[in-house]
C-alpha cells in the first residue's frame, strides 16, 4: 500500500471481535522488542559517547567524523540487502537476525582494543554489518506477526520497546561516566555485556518463524525461498519503486543524530558531562509517541504521518539556525527530533510490509531500508565536508534547504492513486 493509504477495511470496524483480537500485540512482537530493548541499550551506550570520543578524545576534524560515521552508517546499508535476501531465501529470519545481533555483540569489547582511527573505522564497520544483517529479517518477523491492519501499531510497539533501550543507553553512559576511572572503556566494557544478554533473549524466547515462512510458500514445502531474479523483480513494482526513492531523497537531508547533537554543543555551550544526556530527550520522546504515531497512520494514512514527521524536523533544523542564543534551545530541539522518529522510524517499514508479499517480506524491508541508509551515507559526508569548509550554521541552511524540496516531491509522488480507492493487496 503507500503511505497514504488506510489499513483498516471498512467493513471491519463492524467486527467487535476482530478489532478485539488487531488491538492484541502479537507475542513475536514482544519478544523482538524486548530484545531490541536490551540491545540498544548496548548500542546507545557506545552512541552517547562515540561523537566526543572521537571529535575530543581523538582528535578527528568534522570532516573526518563526516566520513566515519557515514561508515558507521553505510556499511549496514550494503549488508541489509544481503541479510534480507539471504532470510527470504533460507526462510530462517529468526537465524540471520541472530547471526546479526551476535556479530554487533562481539564488536562491543573490540573498541577497547581499538584507539586510533584505523581501527575504530573497523570495528564500526563489523558492528554496522551486524546491524545490517538483523534489520530486515527482523521487521519481516514484526511484519509477519501482525495483521494487515495494525502494521503500524506492531512497528509502534516495537520501536516504543526499542526506543525504551535508547533512553536508558545514554543514561548508563551518563553514570559509567561520571562514576568510573577510564570512563570511555568502562562504557564499552558494560555494553558488551548487555550486548550479550540480548542475544541471549533472542535464542530463548523468539519464534523462528518458519511457519510463516511456510504460509508464504503456499505449503509446498520447497526448502528455499525466492532467488536473486524475484527479489530483483520488487524494484519493477510501482509502489515498491516510489517508497524506495521518496526514502532515499529525504534520507540525503537527514542530518545524522550525532552531527545534531554536536550543532547543539556547539552552539549552546553544554559540557562534556552532559553530552551523552542529548539523544535523552529525543528517546522519551519517540518512546511516548511511537505507539500512538503508528496507531494514527493507520488510521488517517501513512503518507500525511510520514511527511508531517519531515516537517517536524525541519523545524528543528530553523530552530538551530535562527534561535541559537535561545535559553530552551536544547529541550524544543531534542522534542522535536523525537517527534521526528515517532512519525517516521514505524510507518515507512509498516507501508513497505503492506506492499510486498509474504515471501519477500524482508528482501523489500532491506531494499527500502538500503536505499534510506545509503542516502544519509551520502548526507553525512556532504554535511561534514560543508562544516569544515563553510561552517556548520551554512551546512545545516543546505540541508533545510534540500530537506523542503524532498519533502514537496514525496508529498506528490506518495499521493493516493487516481481512483480513490486502496490499491488490492499482494
């Protein structure tokens, strides 16, 4: 479906027991949330700190942290190709999920190990392949669980769990900090032990999913799923084609969270200490809003939800441009980066999950995903590169810029087909 379409039929509001039973979250959903709780609250440890590890602890000039994190980022974009079409095609998502929650698991204690820029990049780059590996076989299970009607409250749910981790992941880094000698290597110590708890809970409570898998085959029970050429064909579906570009062009104007973060530092004076406490705000935020944001594209259309999201942004990016000497700067900014999340990070996936079928569910999921993701690759060069030539208030202005032009053509090329009635479903 796009993202302007109404999940729900009409005639299901008239079914007391169905509505009933698409208010219920499914299992599966729970338990990948609570893994993603426990995982993030390992990844967001490292993120809180990472930027000024770098940028303070290592020296690295903005345009050198552009290229590093474009590498954090664009590394698990290439791999979530891999990971979607490698799930689809041993219809095993639990496993290749599992594969990449271990791998970004095993990551976590080589940072202590790595101290200059070589091998940071390395060890980011593993942990990103890892990420890469778990993103779409994972939203495919989320997909799968749930019915067509409530996709967007189940990614809600999710990423509400999720999002629970990235609020309690900056915290403990906030008292790792503040309490041990060595800080930086306390907090990656500490979250390589978390890491491992995570995929300790996938093992144990997360269904593999193969029944779904088998559901999607028509039961004939062939021992693999779809090849290179039918995961290939996804991109000739219209719909399919239209999310991937419209995520794609505003993924090249999504300032990355960490390049936010360190705009607000620098031009609002906050101290070291105080740093990892910014993607705080963002994360409660996201956290209260997730579940309703999803809940409301479900219900009004996911185009409307998903661009209001932008907009939001964008506001943001005025903000740290035109009011920086403002005394609540850090609070609004941070708020509206979260409401940011909570309109966007559930319904793109629950709107691809309503336009590809059973059997390429995750391959679709890691198209989109890709796309998105290689594009913020691309942004977070460009806007480390126009910081250190032109100054960060410039590059920001070229971002807001892109930012409007990419969500004006989304907005048309996202719109509710001609005959005013939602597309059939796959």
């Amino acid at each position: 479906m796009y993202l302007a379409d109404r999940s729900a039929p009409a005639g299901a509001k008239g079914a007391g027991g169905g509505a009933r039973r698409r208010r219920v979250v499914a299992p599966t959903v729970l338990a990948l949330g609570s893994v993603s709780l426990v995982t993030d609250v390992s990844s967001e440890m490292v993120s809180a700190v990472l930027p000024l590890y770098l940028v303070a602890g290592l020296g690295l000039s903005p345009l050198g942290f552009g290229a590093l994190d474009g590498v954090y980022n664009g590394v698990g974009a290439l791999v979530q190709l891999a990971g979607g079409h490698l799930a689809d095609r041993v219809r095993s998502h639990k496993l290749v999920a599992g594969l990449g929650y271990a791998l970004s698991a095993l990551c976590k204690p080589l940072l202590l190990l790595a101290h200059g820029l070589g091998p940071v990049a390395l060890v980011l780059a593993l942990d990103r392949t890892g990420k890469g590996l778990r993103t779409a076989p994972r939203d495919a299970l989320i997909s799968l669980a749930a019915p067509a009607g409530a996709q967007g409250r189940a990614f809600g749910v999710h990423r509400a769990m999720d999002t629970t981790g990235a609020l309690l992941g900056p915290l403990a880094a906030f008292f790792v900090l503040s309490a041990a000698v060595g800080g930086y290597d306390a907090v990656f110590g500490v979250s390589a032990c978390v890491a491992a708890l995570g995929v300790v809970v996938l093992v144990l409570f997360v269904p593999s999913g193969r029944a779904a898998a088998a559901r999607a085959s028509g039961g004939r029970g062939q021992p693999h799923g779809p090849g290179l050429r039918e995961a290939a064909a996804l991109l000739r579906r219209p719909r399919i084609r239209r999310l991937a570009v419209c995520a794609s062009l505003l993924g090249l104007s999504t300032v990355s969270d960490a390049f936010l973060y360190l705009l607000l530092q620098d031009r609002t004076g906050l101290g070291e200490r105080w740093f990892p406490l910014l993607p705080l705000g963002t994360a409660a935020v996201f956290l209260l809003l997730a579940v309703p944001a999803g809940a409301l594209a479900d219900r009004i259309g996911r185009r409307a939800v998903f661009l209001a999201g932008h907009g939001l942004l964008l506001g943001a990016y005025g903000l740290l441009l035109w009011a920086p000497g403002w005394q609540g700067l850090p609070l609004l900014v941070v708020g509206l980066h979260g409401l940011f999340y909570a309109a966007t990070d559930g319904v793109l996936p629950a709107a691809v999950a309503g336009a590809v079928p059973e059997g390429l569910r995750a391959t679709g999921m890691a198209l989109v995903g890709t796309g998105q993701a290689l594009a913020r690759f691309g942004c977070s060069l460009a806007f480390g590169a126009a910081w250190t030539v032109w100054g960060g208030g410039t590059a920001l202005a070229a971002a807001a810029a892109g930012l409007c032009c990419c969500a004006a053509f989304a907005w048309y090329a996202l719109r509710p087909d001609g005959r005013g009635r939602r597309p059939s479903a796959p």
